[in-house]
C-alpha cells in the first residue's frame, strides 16, 4: 500500500470508529425506550377506622397503587370513597334508588310477618291438628262479594233452599288440608257422611243429613260443575285473611291485595333495576363462576375481584416503575434474597384447615405468588404481640379490635350458613308449605286470578310456577326457561361455602398477650421462623397489674425489619431519577406492612379508652400527586458510561495523532522544517488543524463538538451531568448550565468547560515548555530558564544568521554576493567519522540565502550510488530524502 492508501485508509477508521460506537448507543436507545409517565394521582388508603368494607377494599385495589391521569374522587373535598365506580357500589346505588327509596319497600317487612304467620297457621295444621279441632271456615265469609254459587246451587243444580243455606253456612275443616288437597272427588265426600263430617262442620246433624240426601243424589257431572263454581266464586283474599283467624281469633291474617300491590311494584322495579346497566355488568362478570364452575385462572380471578370490588374509571390505573432497584437492597428483602435467612420449606399447618394447607402449598410452590404471599402472609395469619398482659392493655385492645371482631362474625355467619342452606333447600324443596302453595298456584282459578293480578306488569303465573319448580327439567311446561330457585340458591350457597373457606384461612384472633418484652421478643423470634408475626406492641408506662391507664400513654411497635421502611440513609442523591415515591414494594412498607394499619387500631383503642366515646371519624391517607416525567433506564445506565465511551469514540484519533508526532520526531522532520525556517508554532498550529479538522468531521457526524484536547477528569464529569438533566427530562439549557442537577452540590456543566478551557491552556504551556528544553535528538535544547531570557521574547532566540567570516580572501571561490540576505550560515565545520584519522569535513565555511535553493549534488547529479562517478553517494531512499530536506531551504521569503 501507498502511503496516500495508507492516509485514507486512516481517514476511514477515524470516521468508522467512534461512528460504530455511536450506532450501537442508537441502537441501545430504539431497544430501550423512554418511559413517559403522565401526571399522577393516587387513590387514598383507608385505615381500619374508615370500617372494615373499605378498609379491605382499600388493600385489594391498591396492591399496585395505581397511578391515575386524573384527580381521583378521594381528593374532592367532602368525597372519600374511591369506589363508587365498582360494580357492586353502582348495584347497591341502583338498588337503594329503585328498591330502598321506594314506598312499598317497607312494607315488605308486614308481608314478611304475615308470611311468618301462615307458616306457624300451617306447621300447626301439620303437627298440631287438635289445637284446631272443630275450628273451621264458613263457606259464606270466603265467597266473593258478588258470587254466583248460591244461585248455581238453587237453579242449575236445583237442589232446595234449606240444603243450600245449610252448605253456604257450613264450615271447611281447614286440617284436612295440611297434606295438600286430597285426591277425592267431591262424588265421594258427598255420599259418605264419614267424609261429609271430615271435610264439613255442620251446624246441626239433621242439616247434615239433609245435605248428604241431596248431594248423593246429583250426577257425577253435576257434582264437577258444583265443584268448578265453588272455585270460581272463592275469594282467595278473604280466605287467606281469615285461614290464620282459626288458630288465633285475634289475628288480622294475611292481606293478599296488600301483598300483590307491594310485590307488583317492586317486580317493576326489580326489573328496571335488570335493566340498568350495573346489573348487565354485575351478570357479566359472574357468568363465568355461574355456568362456568369458576375462574379461568388466577389473573381472571383477579380481574373479577377488581371490576366488583374497585371499578377505577382508568380500568386499573398504571404502575409506576421504580427504576431504584439498585438503591438500598430493599427487593432483595421482599424478593427473599437474603444469604442470612435459610430457605423456607413449607410444613403442613395443624391450626388451618387441609383447604387452606393446600392453597398455601400451591402458593408457596409457584415462585410469584411465593413472593406476594411472603408479603402478605403475617397480616393474614400472623400474631400480634403485646406487653404488659395488663387488664388496662387488654381494655385498649378489646376497643381495637373491633375490625377483626367484625370479621368474626362474618365468619360466624357464614359458618351457619352450612346449617340454614340444607333447611333452606329443604323448605323449598319439599316442605309441605310449599307444596301447598305449588298446588294452589296450578288450581286454574288461582292461576286465572294471578294472570289478571300481574299480567300489566309482564309476570304470569306460569313464571312462578315455574321459578318454584322442584322437579326434573324435563318436567317443565313447554315454552319456560329452564331457570328456578334451585339456581340462585346453588350460586349463593358456592360463594358463601367459597368465602367460608377463604375466611378460614385468616387468623382472627389476632392479639396474644406477654408478661414483658422479653418474653415479647422470644416469641416474635419463633412466630418469624413461620412468617407469623405481625407486630409487637409494647405499652412501657404501664405495668404487669394495671387496670386504668396514665393521662398520657407512650407505646412502641416493633416489627421485622424487612416489613417496614428502611433508614439506612435519608436518599440517595448519586442514584436519583424522577418519580413518585409510590412503588408498593419498596416506598409504601409502612402501609402494606402493616405499620400504618396497626397504629390506626391502638390509636383508635386509646382514644376509646380514655374517653369512653366512639370515634366516628376514619382515617384515610392520601398521596400528594405527582406531575408527569420522563423516566429513562437508558440514560441512567449510560450516565455512569458515557464519559469512557466518549474516551474511546477517539482514542483510535488521539493515538495516531501521537504516534504522528512521535514519528516526526523521529524521522528529524520537525527540524528540518525548522531549518528550512518554520516556526515551532507554526509546527503545532498545523498538527492542531490538522486533528481538528479531521475530529471535527466525526463530532459532526455524532452532533457533538468534543475535542481531544480536554481534560479527561472535566471532561467525565461534563458528560456525566449532561445525561443526569438528559435523565430527569429537563434537559441542559442555557439557564441551567450553571447549576447542578444534584440537590446540594455546587458543580455544574459550565464548570465543566471552564475547567477543560483550563485544561487546554495548560497543556499547551506545558507542551511549549517540554518542547524547548527538550527537543530531541536532532534538536538543540535550551536551557531551562529559557522564559526568563530577555532575548528569547525580544529577538528569535538564537544568533542572527551572519555572513561567513572567512580569515583569507580565497580567490579559488565566488565571493558571496553583498546584497542577498543570509539564512543558514556554516563556519568551521568539521567532521570526523569513528575509526578515522582525517577528517571528512575540515574546516567548511558556507552561506545559504534567502531566496535561493542550494543543493550539495555528486559529481554527475546522480542519486544511484553504482553510477555515480565521483561525489556523495546516497546509501537508501531514506537517506536520500533526508539529505534532500536538510539540503534543500525553502525561506518564507520565496
């Protein structure tokens, strides 16, 4: 290769280099985008004192604290519930403005009590006939007002006046229909006066007689249509008012017109509550759980929970990202990794039961839940401890404990519910009040009338004959659904067997009292083996026997260390970036570990205690919003590598650069050039231009303006604020060059430059001074003091150059010409060479002038030593051009 190849190829490689590294930062950059954050706002955190529902609402729908673009409703003034977006608020909105807020609703207490009483009417009949006995209905008091019976009886049937008045004033034995109504037909009761009496309470038995007489005597189909208009003209409101009235006379009975008005209203209203758009979205939701069996998988779950439970306008709200991992080592705790602690093995636990074993197996197994259930394991199942185990101690502890008191009873009812469900299914199924009522609902004059009642308000009698169905499906009338009672009590007895078993889990019982903290800590030592400690509370001012408590009260909880905040240092300003202090797992530990919960109940219990009031008021704490930010992983990894990576984007230059002036030393260019009349700073000068020109082609092409000649120290430390303010997405400005990016610190970037200005000023003295007092081989030094010489800044620094004194006229050579100026002036030169006697050189006085070339030649001109007959010979293309330059003048001048 040429030595031009070689200067392109160098050209390249300086352009290709710091190019390449700056393609793979570009790179880095596309697979690792900004993270813009809009503004933030956070939904407040309910404490036990708000009340249990939203106490453990709060937890489940802020276990990643979501991050809204709008102020949430917690934050409007008079507003502290977040959720009445959720599906179940917006139920029990419409539920409340539909069905609670109507007129009629309280009246469905009575119905109830009137019901209560139709059941006691009919157990009596059932288990207790004679507390009845004789009692009975007269057939007059339970016909319609205007009813045609009386006159079938006279004209159609043509039976007499005295045995129609005796049957419109006999009384209906109502025990004998305690079973359902017999399957006699009235052909048979009539002609046999044991069943005549059984069914009949006559006033008189010649009236009996009369009666039997007569009946036995009409035909079959008479009989039928006697039996079709007595049904016909039954008024069922005036029978089911008086039906109690037989067991108690003082009873005011059940009012059916009472009851179809209430039940008609709220029919309607029920099913413009179906309509709303909270009861589509609540069918939505549990459909999967009703005709599917259950949640798909754990995320479902999940997501049903949260559009029940929280409903947040955002969907879920976004998570904001902490990029500070690295700060404190606070995940390693929340991860478990920890080399101190050894690794847990689950054992089974005698004091849950084998459901509960099973899910705490299969989330310890799976390497993710095992982290949130590590979590959340000792506020669910976990022990608190307190010290002293005073009546005064337990007295605040009895009044904070109600959050868990009420869970209790939660847990207590829907324990009972495994008693009530069977009786409930029971009732129902095949209890005879309900048969009594099905049997009723399909007479046909009972349907007819029920069809007239609610057919304006879209029911007939066939939907709740068949919404009481008990049979098999394929038992159903034609043209129903295929829905009834048994489904929604199927629904509701999964998700209350479901929960019961969830709520077994939890530990409830929660407060274990110590004689001392001593013993205290020993046992918070154990339960942490199994992840089973909450808190300690420790009351200091209060001792062992104490039953009241001091005017004022000094307690301390104690917890494990990795459950709450740390504070081994207040912040990390080298490690900063933009964000809100709200990741769940590293900034809000005193909220999910349970420190904040903890102190709001003993709080609440002092403030109960001492005054022996409730407090009415709950605490719930609200994040401060957060505006929006850019958050960069990339520049705050590169931050720490920018300043070597801009090292080495021209290293390849700056080493070159060097060896090139190295080499012209070496190659004794540099003092030829002086000796043909070139400045030292004119030497520089041209090398400064030189790697400018060529480093500013690659700045340009990385958009940057760097040199090589800065400080390396500024230089790093330039680069590093630059992509601190690049970082925090404000960027470097003009009007903030001069400040720091670092709370307290009172560098800045305009530092930067003035100390690599400095830099630069430096070096260049420090070159300019090495250069003089060592020039190099082929230089010629001057002496250390050089700056203090008067003719180094006053003349050039070395002798003028003087025409050649010679001590004889010598009339075998020109004369040297009067008017051209000396440039190079040798006298008395002489040269010796090594293991010679005469010398080379005696004596050699001569002259170069500006303005002329002068050159030493051989005898014949010639530069190839084999054919040069006389004069110097030249041993090497590298002696040649050597001589040619140190022989050769070239003064400013030409």
């Amino acid at each position: 290769l040429t030595t031009w190849d070689l200067e392109r190829l160098r050209f390249l490689v300086e352009l290709a280099w710091p190019l390449s590294l700056f393609l793979v930062l570009v790179w880095l950059r596309k697979a690792n985008p900004v993270y813009r954050q809009h503004e933030c706002h956070f939904p407040n955190k309910a404490m036990p004192s708000a009340g249990t529902l939203p106490w453990l609402q709060g937890i489940f729908c802020n276990m990643n604290n979501p991050c809204f673009r709008s102020p949430t409703p917690g934050e409007s003034p008079g507003i502290v519930s977040n959720y009445n977006n959720s599906i179940l608020a917006r139920v029990y909105q419409d539920a409340q403005e539909l069905l609670l807020q109507a007129p009629e609703i309280h009246d469905l207490g009575r119905i109830w009590e009137e019901l209560l009483i139709m059941i006691q009417f009919m157990e009596t009949m059932r288990t207790n006939p004679e507390r009845i006995a004789g009692r009975g209905l007269r057939i007059r008091d339970i016909l319609k007002e205007e009813e045609t019976l009386t006159s079938f009886l006279l004209n159609d049937a043509g039976l007499s006046d005295s045995v129609v008045f005796q049957l419109i004033n006999s009384q209906v034995r109502p025990e004998q229909f305690a079973y359902g109504v017999p399957d006699l037909t009235l052909k048979d009761i009539a002609c046999s006066q044991t069943l005549l009496n059984r069914f009949i309470i006559f006033s008189s038995q010649r009236g009996m007689h009369a009666v039997y007489n007569a009946m036995c005597a009409l035909s079959q189909e008479t009989l039928q249509q006697i039996e079709d208009s007595l049904y016909a003209n039954v008024d069922f409101f005036k029978l089911f008012q008086l039906l109690p009235t037989v067991l108690d006379s003082k009873s005011q009975g059940v009012d059916l017109r009472s009851w179809g008005r209430v039940l008609s209203n709220v029919s309607q209203a029920v099913r413009e509550l179906a309509g709303r758009r909270s009861i589509q979205d609540l069918l939505l939701v549990l459909q999967p759980f009703v005709q599917g069996g259950g949640p798909e998988s754990f995320s479902h779950l999940m997501s049903a929970l949260s559009d029940l439970l929280c409903g947040y306008p955002e969907g879920s709200g976004s998570r904001i990202y902490s990029f500070n991992w690295y700060e404190d080592n606070n995940y390693k705790a929340f991860l478990g990794v920890d080399s101190t602690k050894k690794e847990s093995i689950y054992f089974y636990d005698n004091t849950t039961t084998p459901f509960c074993n099973a899910l705490i197996q299969s989330m310890e197994s799976n390497p993710l839940t095992k982290i949130a259930w590590s979590a959340v394991k000792p506020l669910l199942m976990g022990k608190i401890l307190f010290a002293p185990d005073s009546p005064a101690v337990k007295q605040i502890l009895k009044n904070a404990n109600s959050t868990f008191e009420e869970l209790e009873r939660l847990r207590l009812l829907t324990k009972a519910w495994e008693e009530v469900g069977p009786q409930l299914w029971h009732f129902f199924q095949s209890s005879l009040q309900m048969n009594m009522i099905r049997n009723t609902l399909k007479n046909p004059a009972v349907r007819d009338f029920l069809n007239g009642q609610l057919g304006a308000e879209g029911l007939t009698a066939e939907d709740v004959i068949n919404f009481l169905h008990n049979g098999c499906p394929e038992n159903r009338e034609e043209g129903v659904a295929d829905f009834d009672w048994r489904n929604i009590f199927n629904v509701t007895d999964q998700a209350l067997r479901l929960f019961n078993q969830y709520l077994e889990c939890f530990t409830l019982d929660k407060f274990e009292g110590h004689a001392d903290e001593t013993q205290l800590t020993h046992q918070a030592l154990n339960l942490l083996e199994e992840n089973k400690f909450w808190a300690g509370v420790v009351f200091p001012d209060i001792h062992s026997g104490a039953s009241k408590l001091p005017r004022h009260m000094n307690y301390k909880i104690r917890m494990d260390i990795d459950a709450v905040e740390k504070t081994n240092k207040i912040k990390d300003r080298w490690y900063w970036d933009p964000g809100p202090r709200a990741d769940p797992v590293d900034d809000l530990r005193y909220i999910w570990g349970g420190f904040a919960y903890l102190q709001d109940m003993i709080e609440h219990g002092i403030i109960k205690t001492q005054t022996n009031t409730e407090v009415p008021s709950g605490i719930y704490l609200q994040q401060m919003p957060y505006p929006c930010f850019v958050d960069d992983m990339f520049m705050i990894t590169l931050n720490r590598s920018f300043p070597i990576f801009m090292v080495l984007a021209w290293i390849y230059s700056v080493s070159m650069i060097v060896k090139s002036i190295v080499l012209e030393k070496e190659m004794r260019l540099k003092e030829a050039m002086k000796n043909r009349g070139v400045t030292n700073g004119v030497i520089w000068y041209t090398w400064f231009l030189d790697s400018f020109v060529m480093m500013s082609v690659s700045v340009s092409l990385l958009t940057a303006l760097i040199t090589s000649l800065l400080s390396p120290v500024a230089f790093g430390f330039g680069t590093e604020y630059l992509s601190r303010y690049e970082e925090q997405g404000v960027g470097l400005q003009w009007d903030n060059i001069r400040t720091s990016p670092l709370e307290g610190d009172e560098y800045s970037f305009f530092f930067s430059i003035e100390m690599m200005l400095f830099d630069a000023l430096l070096y260049g003295i420090l070159t300019w001074y090495l250069e003089n007092i060592f020039p190099g081989e082929y230089g010629i030094p001057r002496p250390w003091y050089f700056p203090l010489q008067e003719s180094y800044w006053l003349e050039s620094g070395y002798p003028k150059a003087e025409k050649t004194a010679t001590a004889y006229v010598n009339t075998f050579f020109e004369p040297e010409p009067p008017d051209l100026i000396p440039g190079v002036c040798v006298q008395n030169l002489v040269k010796i060479f090594a293991g010679r006697t005469k010398p080379a050189v005696d004596g050699m006085n001569v002259t170069f002038y500006e303005g002329q070339i002068t050159a030493f030649l051989g005898g014949s001109g010639c530069a190839n030593p084999g054919h040069c007959p006389t004069g110097l010979t030249l041993s090497s293309v590298e002696q040649q051009a050597d001589l040619s330059i140190l022989l050769a003048s070239v003064f400013p001048s030409t």
